[in-house]
C-alpha cells in the first residue's frame, strides 16, 4: 500500500483537466471536482486517501481492467452515469484502459467520514461513530448524478460566491443523506453506546475552534457544527466528557484567557473584557470576580 495522501497529492496524481472544483469555496470536510481523462490507452496508480471517494464516469463505455490494494486484476466495464464507490484509507486503485473514443469525463467526490457520521446521525437520530462502506462499481442512481450535474452548474457561478456556498453546500448535504440511506448497510453503521465521550480528536478539534473563537458569541449550534453531532448527542457526550455543561467550559476558558492576558499584557481591562468575550453580556469584572474571588485590577497588582 502507499502511503496515505491528501487531497492535493491525490489530484496531483490524476492525469486529467480539472474544469471545476469546489476548492474557491473551502467547504469542510468534502472536495469535489471534474475533471477530463486521458483518452489514449494508459495505466495509472491512484494512492489511498483518508476521504472516502464516490466517482461517476461521465462518457462512453470505457473497457479495462483494476485492482484494489494491490489484490488481483479484475475487468470492468464503465459506462455513461455510473457510479463507483471507493471507502476511505483501502481505496488505493489501479487502472489500466485501451484507448476510448472520446476524451474521458469525471466528476470526484471526496468525503471525509467524518461527514458521513454526521449524516448518519442526522438520518439514524443517534450519535454515530463509524459508517463502514464496501468498495461497488457500477451503480445507477439517478439522484446522486442530478446532484452532480446541478452542483458542477452551481461551481461554475462566479457572481455570488456566499449564495453559491449556501446552495453548494446543500446539495452536499442532499448526497451524503441518499449515501447513507441507499449504501450504508446498517450493520456498517456503529452508534455510540451509553457513557461514551468524545474522542481525543474531537475534544483538540472543540476545544481549539472555542480558543479561537472566544471573543465572539459561542452558540450550541456553532459548537455542534465542529464535531458533527446532533444537539442532542453533543450536549450528552460533552456533560460525560467534561463533567459540566458547554457554557460553563466556555466561560472557565474564557476567565483563563482574561487572567494571562491581565498577568501577561498591559491591555487595558476593556480591551481584555473584548478579547475574551466576556464583555458580550456585560459585567466583566463582576463575572470575573465570582470565578477568581478578585476583581481584574485587583488580580493584574496581586503577587504571583
């Protein structure tokens, strides 16, 4: 197997055009693309990836044969519309084609499973922690290709990229929903069993996005958002993994801030009230006092 690369490496392995990508619009978690095939005879090695892929083959019938993981040569057959499913990490591929009629034309999903976890909680209604899929070829779905099509529509726009987000990002949302409904087989799919906690690399994703975040507003919603849980489930695995509710470990992480601001800056204690939020609702010093007993000029002259 080769090593695992990411989505720049990937693309710099596929001999084609790219005529469209979602790249301008940083959607996280996903990257689409289309992109042109060479037309002569050709064999190429494609490296696994951490996303999983879901690839339609957009022109005439193309012969060949492939391989996955370095297993045995197996021949295929790719015709217009038909999908191909490739799961995240064992999706190394080779190919190796005779020469078609016509320049080949691909559309490339890339998806993290962490995306797909959110749709399965979403569609399930229970936290989900893993969606294992199997690798399939030729698949026909008529749903999945007007989303690919309308997408690439929606890519090409220039004049609005906030609305061409928006309704990108939607149409996302629709694919990853028919994926989990029509080929994650519910015993690929594992929930989260009582007592269970957010794992270590969400808990440094959370815990990092509300660092950064701590002078804005810090919803439930924005919070949810980072760790692909349903309200319900993120507010369960949060009490279990911190043994308090999330705003009060946003408001201890923003009286942290506020205190090594006051010991580490000369900042005024207006610009530190704006820096860690804490003027949002009002009251900083009195809010600041209740956690430290001082209030913050009492704090920055007392002794260390």
């Amino acid at each position: 197997m080769l090593p695992i690369a990411d989505t720049q490496e990937y693309q710099a392995s596929v001999d084609g055009h790219v005529t469209v990508s979602s790249e301008k619009l940083d959607i996280e978690g996903v990257y689409v693309s289309w992109h042109t095939q060479r037309q002569k005879a050709s064999e190429c090695v494609r490296p696994p990836t951490a996303e999983h892929q879901f690839v339609l083959y957009c022109s005439d019938e193309e012969k060949g044969e492939y391989r996955y993981n370095d297993r045995q040569w197996q021949s295929y057959i790719k015709r217009r519309n038909e999908w191909f499913i490739a799961p995240a990490f064992e999706n190394q591929i080779m190919w190796r084609w005779r020469q078609a009629e016509s320049p080949g034309l691909v559309c490339r999903f890339h998806l993290s499973p962490t995306l797909l976890e959110q749709a399965a909680s979403l569609h399930h209604d229970r936290a989900v922690y893993c969606v294992r899929l199997k690798h399939r070829m030729n698949i026909e779905d008529a749903l999945l290709t007007d989303v690919a099509f309308e997408l690439r529509d929606e890519l090409q726009k220039t004049s609005d990229q906030t609305c061409s987000a928006r309704y990108s990002r939607s149409l996302i949302n629709t694919f990853t929903h028919r994926l989990i409904k029509a080929y994650a087989e519910s015993s690929g799919i594992d929930s989260l069993p009582a007592g269970s906690h957010l794992t270590d690399d969400r808990k440094a994703r959370l815990e990092a996005f509300i660092d950064r975040h701590l002078d804005q507003s810090l919803t439930i919603d924005d919070l949810c958002s980072q760790v692909w849980l349903s309200k319900y489930h993120f507010c369960r695995l949060f009490k279990s993994t911190y043994a308090e509710t999330p705003r009060n470990f946003v408001q201890r992480r923003r009286i942290a801030k506020a205190c090594r601001l006051l010991r580490e800056t000369e900042c005024s204690v207006t610009e530190i009230a704006l820096m860690t939020g804490l003027s949002i609702n009002g009251g900083f010093s009195r809010c600041f006092k209740s956690h430290t007993g001082l209030t913050p000029s009492e704090y920055r002259r007392a002794p260390l």
